[in-house]
C-alpha cells in the first residue's frame, strides 16, 4: 500500500510538472510571436506606436493568449499571418492592389540614443545625430542597400516544436485595418491603466504599480518585451553565444509564477529579476533604470541610497575606505552585516552587466552598500594591513555612487623628473587647461584613462596628431527580418582634427578595469597612431554608443553598435591589452603604492 502511494505521488508530481512546462512553453510560443510580429510586420498604423505602447499592448495580447489561439490574438497586427506544423511559404497571399507600394520595416538599430540636452548644446552636431531609428521602406527604394524582403513573400519561422509561423514581410497599405490597429491600442491603455491593487489604503500611483505586476499578463509581456529586443537587435548576440531559447524558457517560468505583488520588497525583487535575466550579455552598457512611467509621470520608484566608502575587488580581496576622508587608508572587508563579503559580490554580480570579469566586479563592487531606504545601516567588519579588525557601522545617505576619479591626486600634477601627470576623467581637464602647464621643463606627459574621461579630452588629443586621424568605425546593424537574419551593417567613422600647436613629447596613457567605452576609443586612435605607451590592466570590453529602450517598467540601455579595433581585430569582451601589464596586488592598496603610475612615471 505504502509502494503504491509513492507511485502515486510521483506520477501525480510528474503530471503537475509536465502542465506547468506546457503552460511555459505557450508563453515561450507567445513571446517568439510577439517580436516577429511587433518588428517584422509592416503594419502601417503602428508606426507611431511608443515602447510604452507596445508594452502594454503586448500585456493584453498575452492576456487574450490565455483564452484565444495566437492567430486569433495577432490578427489585428498581422492579418495575413498563419501557423502550420511545418514551414509553408508557397502559399499565396490575398489579391494585391494595383499602383499601390509594398511597404517594410527597415532598422537602423533600435531604440534611441539618449543625448543631454546640456550636449545638444555645447555640440550642436550631436542634435541632429541619430543612429538608431525605424522607418517603413517601399521595396522599390533602390537607395537602400540593406536585403529586403520580397514582395508578398510568406516567411516560416519555428516558434515552438512541429508550430510555425509564416507571415510576409513587405505588404501594400491596404492589406491592414486601421480600425483594428486603432482599436486594439485603445483597448491595451485600457486594461494597462485599468490595474490596481486590492489595498484600497495605498496611494494612487503605488497601488497601479502593485496591481500591474501582480497580472501574470504584464509579467509576461515584460519579458516578453526584453527577450525580443536582445534577440533581434544585440550587436553581439553571436559573439556573447547567448542561449537565449532556454534562458526565455527558464526565466517565463518565474514571470508565471511569482505571487501577487503587495510590497516594496517584491516591486524590488522584480526590478533585481529582471537584472539577473539580462546577466549572461556581456553589455557594459546594459543599465536597468529604477524609474517607471506611471499615470502619464515619469519617477524613480526605487530610490537608491549609497553608504559613504570606496570599494575595489583586488584579486578576490575586496578593499575598502570611508570617503569622509582622503587619508583614510585602505582595509581588507571581511563581513558585512554579519556575512562573509565574498557572498555579497556573489549577489552583486548577478545583477550586473559587464563584457569583461574585471569590470564586472568593479560594477558590482560599488553596488555593495546601496539601499533603497535612506539610512539603511551596513555593519562591516575590515582588518587593516597590521592585521587589526574593527566594526564599522556604515549609513546609506548618498543620493548617487560616490565619485572616486583619482582622489588622493590632484587633476594635473608635475613630478620631480618632469614628467606632467593629468586626470583624464576630471572635469577640471580641458585643452585650455593642459596647454598652460606645458613649461619648458616638462619632459614627458602622463594621462590617466582609469574612469571615463571626459568628452573635453577629444580637444587635448588634437594636439598630439600631426595631420588629422580617422577615428575607429562604428558599424550600426540594419535589420529587415527576424532573428538578424540576412544583417547588413552601415559603417561610419568621424575624423579628429589636429590642432596647434603639437605637443611633441614622450606619452604614456593609463587603464584598467575602469576604462571603458570613450576612454576605450581613445586608446585605439592610440594604438593605431603611435600616440604614446599603454600601460596598466586591460580595459573594460565595452564602447559603441548607448541605446535606450524607454519601456514603461524599468528602461533599460545597451550597446547599440559595433566596434572593432583600428587593426580589425575584435575589441568586445576582449578589450584594450596594455602595451606594459602591471599585476597589482591588494596590498598595493594598503600601503597607499600606485603600482601603474609608478611605473608610468619611471618609464625611460
């Protein structure tokens, strides 16, 4: 008896187990729909549509998908569209009308580039600079040089097994319903704003946000959302060999079933879900904003408050030192709030996007002592370097992560021997400002590219060409179908212009970890033109300009191009390898010693 009940137990288990993996595989089957549909169906009369929007009318399809078959549910956007168990591109399409222009979606990119108003400004150029931008192409522009899609042409794509899709690409106008499209996003901000929590005590604005992300529905169309993006616009996709498939599958598992929202702590628990769905790209660019766009106002919903200290991973010792004084020296941290340190990296890097390890633990070591609640209180434990320990109890206040840019150092310093040190990325460097320290005395410059350098630096490196340079090229990927089938890129490159008078001098530049994206594509024109020694610890893997994808939930951002370097050699992931290698040891740290710029500084 006592057998048959644990056979019964198990077939009952394996049973349960098999329907929820069938119930995933039905949102996995919506989620692959969705984004070939959204992207690759030229629907006229979405044009216009937001990321907003699209988000939430993803949110009501993946609520009819519950009652209705797909067909039913995309109709509206793709009326032509049909399923079958194996690819079926002979069939015809509808009468076509005569004179009339098939019409596609062509893709420079996606998203857009997030410029400050502040830069428009001071760079009028940049005003009228947009990489990433959609537009619907008539198949007959022969100035577009991307692979198009053929004219009523059906397309079969696998969206779950013996299930395809098959759906055309380039259509006439007249093919489409305005009403239906126009109907549909009118019903989707209905039910979108329509949600709110069962808590009648909870503000307005908070009760929205608890009442969305307790419907399964806008969970999966979160997710939905995302996966589609990074599976047909990542420039990397190939090179980061994303098992984006099974990832989809494994992730829609915890969007379905995550329980009703009803606290700060779960929205916070979403936001950090959705971090450690995008982990495996190695995107240094890939920030999830704490912000939502709720009831027409844009907020940060999860305010983040930082503690008061500096924090580097050096060789798996993680150092740190208070930031209300500049001698403070270094301490190994040992615990925090009770737990080993190491076991908060852990967590850290989980919710970090990084191309390189190096700069993944850079990123996730300044997320140590963030909170979302003013004045939340981290109790550290750190042993100094004659090995006492010491109890720390440490609040986060900061409204930002502090800033660090070579504190200990002023921005321009001249050494004994005349060599003339300059903190790239401080915002007291500019071409006026160098130029006046260059006395006859000074035998040799030095800059510092560990951080960001600032966008005035492109000014000083003008005075180091002779003639004008090339700087690296930018290839933005065009994309007419599904999945970057048949991609084509679109390459540019801007040219530096050398300026006067010619610093003529012995240079060495400095990187790490830290260095990343400009400060990146700095040291390739660099490296390609002899500028100067590299010296330091490879770079972080990541430049190409930023793109933003302004979702209602949490925007997100991410390389929207590709760079090689100068040599064609691959630079994502890979990095900027110094021309000199410093190995430094956390005790470096300790005892106050800069193993880079001491080497830098007695270069002969």
């Amino acid at each position: 008896m006592k057998k048959n009940l644990i056979l019964l137990s198990i077939c009952i288990y394996a049973s349960i187990s098999n329907v929820m993996a069938a119930d995933v595989s039905h949102y996995v089957e919506f989620a692959r729909v969705y984004g070939i549909v959204r992207y690759f169906s030229p629907n006229p009369y979405t044009q216009k549509w937001s990321e907003s929007d699209w988000t939430k009318v993803c949110a009501l399809l993946a609520n009819r998908a519950e009652t209705q078959s797909l067909e039913a549910v995309f109709k509206p956007l793709a009326p032509s569209l049909f399923f079958s168990v194996v690819p079926d591109t002979s069939k015809e399409g509808a009468a076509f009308y005569n004179n009339s222009p098939f019409n596609y979606y062509y893709y420079s990119g996606s998203g857009e580039l997030d410029i400050p108003f502040l830069a428009k400004v001071l760079s009028p150029g940049l005003a009228k600079y947009r990489p990433y931008y959609k537009k619907l192409s008539v198949s007959n522009d022969s100035s577009n040089s991307a692979i198009v899609p053929v004219d009523g042409q059906y397309y079969s794509y696998e969206v779950s097994e013996d299930k395809y899709l098959n759906i055309q690409h380039s259509l006439q106008k007249e093919m489409f319903d305005s009403k239906a499209t126009e109907r549909l996003l009118k019903d989707a901000r209905k039910y979108w704003d329509g949600h709110k929590s069962e808590d009648k005590s909870l503000p307005k604005r908070r009760s929205v946000i608890f009442g969305l992300l307790s419907d399964k529905a806008v969970r999966v169309a979160d997710l939905t959302v995302r996966w589609n993006i990074v599976r047909h616009f990542y420039p990397y996709y190939e090179e980061d060999e994303l098992d984006w498939n099974c990832h989809l599958k494994n992730y829609m598992q915890e969007a379905v079933q995550m329980k009703t929202v009803n606290s700060f702590e779960s929205v916070l628990e979403w936001y950090n879900y959705i971090c450690r769905f995008f982990n495996p790209i190695k995107d240094g660019h890939l920030f999830v904003r704490n912000n939502m766009v709720i009831s027409g106002m844009q907020s940060t919903y999860l305010p983040e408050f930082y503690a008061a200290v500096e924090t580097k991973l050096v060789n798996d010792t993680l150092l740190i030192r208070k930031r209300n004084d500049v001698d403070e020296p270094w301490r190994v941290c040992n615990s925090i709030n009770s737990q080993p340190a190491s076991a908060h990296m852990h967590n850290c890097r989980m919710i970090t996007n990084a191309a390189t390890d190096a700069h993944r633990d850079r990123i996730a070591a300044g997320k140590l002592f963030c909170a979302s609640e003013y004045n939340t209180p981290f109790i550290v434990e750190s042993s100094g370097l004659s090995g006492d320990t010491r109890l720390d109890t440490l609040y986060a206040r900061l409204p930002e992560e502090p800033s660090f840019s070579q504190q200990t150092k002023p921005s321009v310093q001249k050494y004994d021997n005349g060599i003339l040190y300059i903190d790239a990325a401080s915002s007291d460097v500019n071409e006026k400002r160098v130029l006046s320290e260059l006395a006859p005395d000074v035998k040799g410059l030095c800059f510092d590219l560990r951080g960001l350098p600032s966008l005035q630096f492109e000014d000083v490196l003008a005075h180091l060409i002779v003639s004008d340079v090339k700087a690296p090229s930018t290839e933005v990927p065009i994309n007419c179908f599904p999945f970057q089938k048949n991609i084509t890129w679109r390459t540019g490159a801007e040219t530096l212009t050398a300026k006067s008078p010619h610093i003529d001098l012995p240079v060495t530049f400095l990187c790490d970890a830290s260095t990343v994206s400009w400060g990146e594509t700095i040291l390739m024109i660099v490296r390609q033109y002899g500028l100067g020694e590299i010296i330091g610890q490879t770079t972080a893997g990541t430049t190409g300009d930023m793109t933003l994808f302004n979702l209602p939930l949490f925007p997100f951002t991410m390389t929207g191009m590709r760079m090689r370097c100068m040599d064609g050699k691959p630079h994502h992931a890979n990095g900027i390898v110094p021309d000199k290698i410093v190995t430094v040891y956390a005790n470096d740290y300790l005892i106050n010693f800069d193993g880079i710029l001491n080497l830098a500084l007695n270069v002969k």
